[in-house]
C-alpha cells in the first residue's frame, strides 16, 4: 500500500477482471446518464489491495452543469453506521465496554424503556424480558424501529416525536429516543432502526469525546480520510454532489440533508459525507483484517467477527419496509448485512459478501472470497432501489476468477 489518500492502481487484466466487461459497467452507468434517470456517479472497484477501476459519468451537480469528480462530496447517509460500528469496536477492544453491556449501562436514560405489546386489541406498555444490548443496537435487533419505514403507532410517535431533527446533541436524541416504547420484544426481531443514532450518543458517553472528534482521532485521521466529516468546510462546498431538482421518475424529490453547516446531532447512523477514494480506504482496511498503511484500527479476528452474520435464527420484521433491505439468503452482523448463501437472493456475490448503502443511492459491498470491493456514489435516493443490484451484478459480470 502506498502512504496518502490513493490506494495503488493496476490493471482490470492483471487483477482478475475482464477489461471490456469492466468497460461495460462504465458505459451502462453513462447510458443512465443519457437517459437522465442518473445525474453523476463514481464507480470503484479494487482487488488484491489496487484500484482497477475509479471512474466518473455524469454530473457533480446538474443544475449548475459541474462535471463529476472524482473527488466529489457525496453525502452517504447509512454508509455512516459502518465507520460508527467500528468505532463501537474500537471501544469493545479497549476494554471499555462489553456487547453483552445492557445499553442502560451507558446510557442510564434507557433503564426504564419499555415495550409496547397489544392484548386484546389493546396496547399495553411492559418492561422488556430482556434489556437491549450493545450487540442488539449493532444487529438492530434492539427493538427500536425507523418512521421512514412504515405507519405503524410506534413509527408515528417516532414521526410526531420528530427523531429525524438535527437540532438536537446526540445525547438529547437519546433521552428523546428512551421516551418512546419498543415496537418488539429485544433480541427477537430484525428491525432496520435508529439504532446507530443511538451509537453515536453510547460512543460519546464512553470515550468522552463528541462522535466526530472520536472518529476524527481513531478512524478518519489513521486512515488518511482526509474528506470524510460531518460538516464540509466552505473551501470544499464546490465539491458537494447533488440530485437533480426534480425526480426524473415523477416521485416527489427527496431533500438532501444539509452538510455545509454544522448541526447540533452528528447522526451516527446517516450524517457523513465522503469520497468515493477516502471510503475505498476504509473498506482497504477491512478486508486488510483492520489495517491500512501501517495504522491498524481493529484486529483480523474483529473484523471476521464483525462481518459473521449475528442474527442466527432471530427473524426478519418482513410485514414491514425493513425487510426489503434484507433480502432472502442474507443475515446481519456488527454494522453490515451478511451474505449466508450463494443463492436464493435476486443479486450476484459469494457467501460471506458483506454490504450497505445510504439513502441517497450510494452503496458498496466487500467480497473476502475474491479479495475485493466495489463501491458506488450517486446523489439518486428515488432511484437506489434500482442502481444499487444493477452495479452489483455487473461488477460480477466483470470478474473472470
């Protein structure tokens, strides 16, 4: 590896990847961009430790007619919870705190949460059988939940109790978050939720330090991530990639967050912006086994740990949106969806594929068994659900070995 922001590049030929496939995927991007469905994209994709494709298509920000760079800002959303969980990790591996740790023992407000379970056609509040663990915020089998992912009366109180506001510190959202019941029993249920939000406030009380210095100083800055930060600094804003001003598709448009001004919570679980070359270092060094460049950030046998699925026979909440985030064939480990079977999922990659994405369509997946991953930045959040398996199987289209 070299030292600085680049990972080396080599050849598509040499790293095991059919160069006029690897074209290919290139081309479809552009031909979205044709067909203005796609404002922008960077594609990359590295093998055995080297870059063998970082390309741009489209637009930075098409209503200003700013070309894409490759150094363009893009705001990453739940590509956040990744970086957040290993942060939790890190604090695991210092002996600071335990995933077996009930998250009361940090965060003393969820001592009294309680779980909302309906008899008779009436809801009745209890404690939980069990109280949330760190590991279930990690697995999100905490039985929190998100409002963006369906109407039911807990997602409403969510929606009125207005979690998605930024006006708050991370520990404010905390105490606000403790306020409001379970929607499942913990450790039960795999709900999609607000989970690493509440990470976000769990790191800050065990390291005493606010997420983004904790991230800055264990994460960002040994890992030369150098663009990677809750708020882009004004001599950056010219780099800031947007969507278009309307949905090409008809939908209504989705109002990107804000990174050009700080705000009072630094979501752990969306608030990041980044690069597609400094998010390559941190995906590196993953499937390094925790080291880049001389800095290690976790252990070999913490990152498998990590990226083993962690949800065993609990079940997947299917009755509502979060389950399509979770397709069949897969389960979830510390931060990330796992693959568990070859087949069975309508999307290419082998057993063992580890992968998120963020609202606004970016997306990457890392594939220890061919030793190497593939990311994706585009600003298209009405468009992600289409974006995201179309590049993924047409980075398996071009992979000859």
């Amino acid at each position: 590896m070299t030292s600085g922001r680049e990972l080396p590049f080599g050849s598509a030929k040499d790293l095991g990847f059919c160069p006029l496939r690897t074209r290919r995927l290139v081309e479809v991007l552009q031909s979205e961009v044709d067909k203005a469905r796609l404002p922008g994209a960077v594609a990359l994709i590295a093998r055995h430790g080297q870059v063998l494709l970082n390309e741009t298509v489209g637009q930075q920000d098409p209503a200003a007619g700013v070309p894409m760079a490759l150094d363009s800002i893009f705001r990453i959303y739940s590509m956040t919870k990744p970086i957040v969980s290993v942060a939790v990790m890190l604090l695991m591996e210092r002996g600071l705190l335990l995933l077996s740790d009930p998250v009361a023992r940090h965060l003393p407000e969820f001592d009294d949460v309680k779980v909302t379970t309906h008899i008779n056609g009436h809801a009745v509040q209890h404690r939980p059988k069990q109280a949330p663990t760190v590991q279930d915020l990690l697995r999100h089998t905490s039985g929190l939940t998100y409002e963006i992912l369906g109407s039911e009366p807990i997602q409403r109180q969510y929606a009125q109790a207005r979690l998605a506001s930024r006006d708050r510190t991370n520990r404010e959202f905390a105490h606000a978050l403790a306020a409001l019941p379970l929607m499942f029993e913990p450790g039960t249920v795999w709900e999609y939720s607000r989970a690493t939000d509440l990470l976000g406030a769990l790191v800050e009380a065990v390291s005493g330090q606010a997420l983004g210095a904790f991230l800055q100083d264990n994460i960002l800055g040994p890992l030369a991530m150098v663009d990677t930060s809750f708020v882009v600094p004004p001599e950056k804003h010219h780099r800031i990639a947007e969507p278009f001003e309307q949905d090409p598709d008809g939908g209504i448009a989705m109002q990107l967050i804000d990174v050009r001004q700080p705000v009072a919570m630094q979501a752990g679980g969306a608030g990041l912006a980044s690069t597609a070359s400094d998010y390559a270092r941190f995906l590196q060094c993953l499937l390094s086994g925790g080291a880049l460049d001389g800095q290690r950030i976790l252990s070999a046998a913490t990152v498998r740990y990590m990226t083993a699925d962690h949800l065993g026979d609990i079940a997947v909440h299917r009755a509502g949106r979060s389950g399509e985030l979770l397709p069949p064939g897969h389960g979830f480990g510390l931060g990330f969806a796992v693959r568990t079977q070859e087949g069975v999922a309508a999307v290419a990659g082998s057993k063992g594929l580890y992968f998120w994405g963020g609202i606004a369509g970016t997306t990457f997946f890392v594939d220890p068994a061919k030793d190497f991953f593939a990311l994706m930045m585009i600003q298209a959040p009405n468009q992600r659900d289409y974006y995201r398996p179309l590049f993924r199987n047409l980075v398996y289209a071009a992979l000859l070995e």
